[in-house]
C-alpha cells in the first residue's frame, strides 16, 4: 500500500510540474526504445529485467539472474506509409535508408508521415553488469506540399554502453549507474523538394559521452510492488568531443537533454509456469511534452508463459499497444504495434507503428 501510494505521489509531481511549464510540440524522440516496451504502452523502466537496461533503467541489471550473451540482437520499424510504400513497389523496398531516399519515398506518398527505424545492441550482461555496443538508425520525413517543403528528422547513433547495478538490503534497494559514448550523425530541418539532401552537405555530427543513473526500490510483499527513477544523460549529453568518424561537417548535433523518468510496478505470481508484469510511467516529469499532460504517460501489462510465450498490451499517450515474444531454444522473435503522437496539441495525429526483432542468446 505504501509504494501505491508512493507512485501515486509521483504521478501527481509529474501532472503539476506538467502545468506549471506547458510545451507544445509534435514526436517525441527518445534516445532509445525496447521492443518490449514499445508492446507495453511505452512503459519499461520499472519492469526491465534484459540487456536493455543498460539504456532504459540501469537499476534493472539487477534483475538478470545471470550471465548471457545475444551477439546478434536486431530490430526493424515501419509505419503505415512505409509499409504500404514497400508493398505496393518492392523497389521502394530500402527507400528509406538514406534522407535523399526518404525524400523521394514522401514525394509519391504527400502529406504522408514517413517513418524507418532500425538498431542492434550486442551485448554481454549478467547479475548486476553489463556492456554492449549500439547501433540506432532513425529517419522521418513528410512532404507538407508536393510542390513546396519536406520537414526531415534524422538520426544515425553508433557508440556503446557499461552499465552496474549496486544492490543493497538483499537487494530491495537498487542502484544504477551506466556511461555510454556516442557518435551521432543528426538532421532536423525543412527543405525544398528539390534539395539534395545528402549527409556530407545537411548533416550535424559529433561524438559525447554521458551518464545515466537510477534508483529502485522494491517492497517484499506479495506482487513485489516496485518504484523507480531514472535520471537519463545527466547534465545533458553534449556531442562535441569532435566532428565525428563519418562526414565531419564541422557542425555539432544538439545536446541531448536531461530527462528524468518514474515509474511503478507490479508483479503477481499465478502459478509456476504463468505471471504478469504491470507498470505505469511518466516520462520527462520536469518538461511535460505539451499542454496534453497525457503525453508523458504510459501504461502496460504482460503475462509471461513458462519464459517462452508473451503477451503484450498497454497505452501509449492517447493510442493502445500491443506485443508477442515467442522464446525458442537460443531464438527470441519479438512482434510490437504502437501509437505515436505526431500532431501537436489540441490536433492529435496517431502514427501507427510495426516493430520485428530477431535475437539469438546463449
């Protein structure tokens, strides 16, 4: 009842804080997304228990009950537009892999939001430790005229994380700490149609180090109630340690900005083959997104089948999600729909997203 009442409380610092310093906006790019928890609403911070936690809640690593290694850990996500772009013309099939070819995928598809996301993370994790590479690879684009302006957002991250958990009091009292460096390779800007968009001409890049830390701490009574809060790029992660491996334009990326997360969970237990996880989140308490405090909130469940079978649901801001994740012998398939705002309040835009990951551990 205790930590209810203390999620609830944190909950309600976020809605306040939320009103005080209202911001409108459009997408909201976080540094990182996990398949689970795109299934979950959203919400992974007080759940994450796998190599992810080096990026979403470093505390979680104390969870992992012991050592594995996925060298080979990949995940795709399209939207509708994409989806359909690649069906109808299997030619369009990697038009999105570059801004150029995004541009011309939204040419044929105007007023059409175009999105692409790709990333790996090999890691090696186990009790308490973990360290991995990472790859990300994000583009979106939306022609807002046929004849006049394309609005590009682009992202393309390469670095790696270490990450350690210190568990105290039998370990109900979690705390995490990760460092990461990245090199980012970063676009946001309109352009006319006709522009040539290459990397070497629009790009910003540059190279920064920064420091994720969290606390959790869980009650031991029945359902393991559980609170939490992340602290991501602590001071802001600033990218100018250098002008980049790749296209050394001479222009840095803006800073990654501090963000802290909350976040609640709940574990019951309904046999020795079954159980559950669920969770609700609010993002970025001290910048709410925009005047829509729903933003910034997120709630899912899972149930868990033996470690073999799960299955997913949650709410994103406005939108539902949905996940599968079938786990056979060293394979892990992973199958995710979720929601995005990409209006800007009071006009909601649902961009409806598919996710794929392939992972094999042993």
């Amino acid at each position: 009842m205790r930590a209810i009442t203390a999620a609830k409380a944190i909950l309600t610092i976020g809605i306040l804080i939320s009103f005080s310093e209202p911001v409108m906006a459009s997408e909201y790019y976080p540094f990182f997304r996990g398949i689970r928890a795109e299934g979950m609403g959203g919400a992974g911070v007080a759940v994450v228990d796998d190599e992810t936690s080096l990026f979403i809640n470093p505390a979680g690593l104390g969870k992992i009950r012991g050592p594995y290694f996925p060298p080979l850990n990949i995940q795709a996500e399209v939207n509708n537009t994409t989806q359909s772009g690649m069906t109808i013309n299997t030619a369009d099939a990697t038009a999105f892999m570059s801004p150029q070819e995004a541009l011309d995928l939204a040419m044929k598809n105007p007023y059409q939001h175009i999105h692409a996301e790709a990333q790996t993370l090999p890691t090696f994790v186990t009790t308490n430790f973990g360290i991995g590479v990472y790859g990300r690879y994000s583009v979106d684009a939306q022609v807002t005229s046929a004849t006049s302006s394309v609005q590009m957002n682009y992202f393309n991250d390469y670095g790696a994380e270490l990450g350690y958990c210190f568990r105290l009091f039998s370990g109900r009292l979690k705390i995490g700490v990760a460092g990461k460096i990245i090199n980012r390779v970063y676009v946001n800007q309109t352009y006319p149609v006709a522009a040539n968009l290459s990397l070497s001409s629009i790009a910003q890049e540059g190279t920064g180090t920064g420091l994720d830390t969290s606390v959790m701490l869980s009650a031991p009574w029945v359902w393991l109630p559980s609170i939490t809060a992340v602290v991501h790029d602590v001071g802001g992660t600033n990218f100018t340690l250098g002008n980049g491996f790749f296209y050394k334009t001479g222009v840095n990326p803006p800073p990654q900005q501090q963000e802290i997360n909350a976040g609640f969970g709940l574990f019951p237990i309904f046999s020795p083959r079954s159980r559950a996880s669920i969770t609700a989140e609010w993002d970025d308490v001290m910048n709410a997104q925009s005047l829509d405090v729903w933003r910034s909130f997120h709630s899912g469940i899972e149930f868990n089948f033996n470690d073999v079978f799960f299955v997913r649901g949650g709410v994103n801001e406005h939108y539902w999600t949905a996940g599968l994740e079938f786990v056979i012998g060293h394979n892990q398939i992973q199958l995710a729909s979720y929601g995005e705002e990409i209006g800007t309040a009071p006009q909601e835009l649902e961009d409806r997203r598919y996710v794929v990951q392939y992972g094999y551990r042993f």
